[in-house]
C-alpha cells in the first residue's frame, strides 16, 4: 500500500509540474500577424480608385497582377514563431473527403480566397488537421483553431499563407 501511495504522490508531482511548464495559450487578433511597420492602406492607394474600373479592363488586370504579387510578399510577424495560439476565423477547404477536413486555409473574413485577389499572406494560414477530426460544419464555417503558430509559408493554388498551424483541436466559433 506504502509504494502504491509513493506512485501516486511521484504521478501527481510530475502532472502538477508537466502543466507549469506547458506553454500557455494566446488568444490571436488578426491584426497582431501584421508588423506594425507594415501599412497595406498605403499600398491600396498607389493604385488609385480602382473601384472605378471594370473588371475586364487591362488597366484592372495589370493592377490585380501586381497587388498579388504585393499581397504574396506580404511580411509576417517573427516573434509569433513557435506560440501556442487561438485564432478565429473562416475556413477554405484544401483537402478532405467530404467528411474528414485534413487541410484547410484559415482566413479572417468570408469569402476570401473565393474573390479576388485573396487576402495577403500575413492573414492568410494554412492549417494541417492530423487527426482529420475538424468540427467543421461546412465549407467557409467560422472556427476557432488552436495550435502552435509557425511563421514559415505555405504556397496553394488558392492563396499563399505566411503561416502555418498544426492543430489540436479545431471548434465551431461560437
């Protein structure tokens, strides 16, 4: 009985001690992915009202190209690299079977990705579903996505992600 005590007092210590140690969570704003340095508006502005071409104009091709390309150098933010976070925002299906969501880009508005240009890579993450266990209800759900944040790219045929998350655990938003 005497050594049966002695292990569940070591348990204890080494579960109290492995939850001291455990890295804790940080509820993420999209725009804390964004150097402050970084100003998309003065971006926007280089090109004009762009409102005011139509979509099939060269002049509106030209400048979507090149916002593109901006949008793709996007520049993310260091020092999230490698913190465990939570983030909300709107999925965009990469890869699954209908049932199980393995892949998937996680965006701060809806719609993204779908209209064009998509969102810069700085607001764009890509999110790896290990165990395809996503509580995702539909295409463009809004989830929570909880994980460590890795500040390396990820390039799809839909968006460059300047992040990437391997989650563990993903929920509905609520």
């Amino acid at each position: 009985m005497k050594s049966l005590n002695s292990a569940l007092l070591a348990f204890s210590l080494l579960v109290s001690m492995g939850s001291l140690h455990a890295e804790p969570v940080q509820e993420l704003e999209w725009d804390a992915m964004i150097p402050e340095d970084y100003r998309p508006d003065k971006i926007m502005a280089q090109f004009g009202d762009i409102n005011a071409l139509d979509d099939d104009d060269p002049r509106a091709q030209k400048i979507l190209e090149e916002l593109e390309a901006v949008w793709q150098e996007a520049p993310i933010v260091e020092s999230l690299d490698g913190k465990r976070v939570k983030l909300p925002g709107f999925v965009v299906p990469i890869e699954g079977d209908g049932k199980k969501l393995t892949e998937f880009l996680l965006v701060p508005y809806y719609g993204a990705c779908i209209h064009v240009p998509p969102p810069p890579a700085n607001q764009t993450v890509y999110v790896k579903v290990p165990k395809g266990d996503a509580k995702i209800r539909q295409a463009f759900d809004t989830v929570w996505v909880l994980g460590v944040l890795s500040a390396k790219s990820f390039n799809s045929d839909l968006a460059t992600a300047g992040y990437q998350i391997v989650a563990e655990e993903v929920t509905p938003y609520e």
